[in-house]
C-alpha cells in the first residue's frame, strides 16, 4: 500500500484542521521557550490585543488603509502591465528598449527607492500607490510577457493565413491563450502589493498595517504587532482564495497535474 492510498481518504477540511492544529502546538511551544517567548507571545495574548488596537480607535482605520493602497497600486500596475507586457512581446523594438530596465529595477527592493518615490511625490497615500505600482508592475509584467511569446506560433500563422487581422488574432488567439499566465500575474502581483506593504508605509503614512508595524516595534509591544502580522497573512490568503475561484472560473478547460 502506498503513501497516498493511506491518507486518500481523509477529506481536505480534516487535513485544514490538523495543519491548524500542528500551527497552534507550535506556537504555544515557541511561547514558553524564554528565547522565543518575547517575539511569539501566547495565543490568548495576542488575541486579546484585537481589543486593545479597536480601544486605541486605529485596528480598523489600519485595515482600511492599507487595503486602499494595496487596491489601488495593484490595479494601476496591472492596467500599466498588461499593455506593456504584449507590446514587448508584439515588438522587438518596444523588447529591446524597456526589458533590460524591468530587469534591472525588479532587482532592487522597494525600501531602496522609497526615499526617491518621497522626494517626488511627498509624504501620505500618493507615495505608497506608486511605491506598490512599481513592485506590482515589474512582476506582473515579466510574468504576462511570459505568456504571450509563449503562445504557439502555429496558431498566430493559420490565423493569419485565414485572414485574421492583428485584432483578431489578440482576441481569439493570444488573450486565450494567455489568460493563464494573467491569472498567475493577478496571484503575484497581489502577494508583491502586500509583501511591498511595510516599504510603502514607511512614506510617511498615518496609519496602516505596515506603518502600524513599525510603530508598535519601536513600543517593544509585541502582541500586536504579531496580530498584525497575522492580519497581513489573513488577508493574503483571502486574495489567494479569490484569485483560486477566478482561476477555476476563467481557466477550468486547462488540464493540471493531480498531486
């Protein structure tokens, strides 16, 4: 009998709460280590902090905050990428002028040219959008540009054979084709938008998750700055979930591998 015929049976919920489960020991364990205790407080502790931040009147201005910055970064990178994306892959020209600086300013971390970001468009909300856009952008592009040179070449030739203009072709033979490859873009340009979150707060922002972070290290108030933390990671798997439900959506007639 093999590995997977021993736990085939069990259903993918059970297999959630025993994850949980497995979290929760480790956490406790990490708790009463005195070389860990101070970074990872007990679970009660930590939740308990939820009252703490909504008594302070910041948990859900946070929250709000930096849903608005990361929605909006990550929209406008994807509205900038797509067309750039098709347009290097369309032109060699367009190629050969824009991929060298993708590349070379993808390879930069965002805390580097926050400053930059700061000097051009002040301190606040402004500054956090184009410092999310800019890390959204670069991933999103490179990964969407990936998918249309990859589309097959003998598709592009009959239908330009029967006549297809560089319309249809973009419409009935690359956006298909690609639509893939944008889905993968959309899940890695949300986790950049919110992994970019701390470097785009440190613009100078009033509130938010990532600014709030920096905030309570500064207080040593570990519980909840590790609720924040966690907040982050729910929301994370929120967009996951959702980008999953388009995936299967938009995406179904793709054969994946079962594992």
């Amino acid at each position: 009998m093999n590995k997977k015929s021993k736990t085939g049976g069990i259903p993918r919920w059970a297999w959630l709460l025993i994850s949980f489960a497995v979290a929760m020991v480790v956490w406790y364990l990490l708790s009463l280590n005195p070389k860990t205790a101070r970074s990872f407080p007990n679970v009660i502790v930590t939740l308990h902090a939820i009252g703490t931040m909504i008594n302070r009147g910041v948990l859900w201005a946070d929250i709000s905050s930096s849903l608005i910055s990361v929605t909006a970064g990550f929209a406008i990178g994807f509205a900038l990428s797509l067309p750039v994306a098709i347009l290097m892959a369309w032109y060699k020209p367009v190629r050969n002028i824009i991929e060298p600086w993708i590349q070379f300013i993808r390879n930069i971390p965002p805390l580097a040219y926050v400053p930059l970001v700061v000097l051009s468009a002040g301190v606040g909300r402004k500054a956090q959008i184009i410092v999310i856009t800019i890390a959204t952008f670069l991933i999103m592009t490179v990964t969407i540009y990936q998918g249309v040179v990859n589309v097959d070449e003998t598709l592009i030739k009959a239908a330009r054979v029967l006549g297809a203009t560089d319309k249809d072709i973009f419409l009935k033979v690359i956006a298909p084709a690609t639509l893939p490859f944008i889905i993968t873009a959309i899940r890695l340009g949300s986790s950049t938008a919110l992994t970019t979150l701390i470097a785009a707060e440190s613009t100078g922002a009033v509130a938010g998750l990532g600014m709030r972070i920096r905030s309570l290290n500064n207080s040593f108030e570990s519980e909840p700055m590790l609720l924040y933390i966690i907040l982050i990671g729910i929301i994370g798997m929120i967009v996951e979930k959702v980008v999953k439900f388009l995936e299967r959506k938009f995406t179904g007639w793709q054969e994946k591998r079962e594992v």
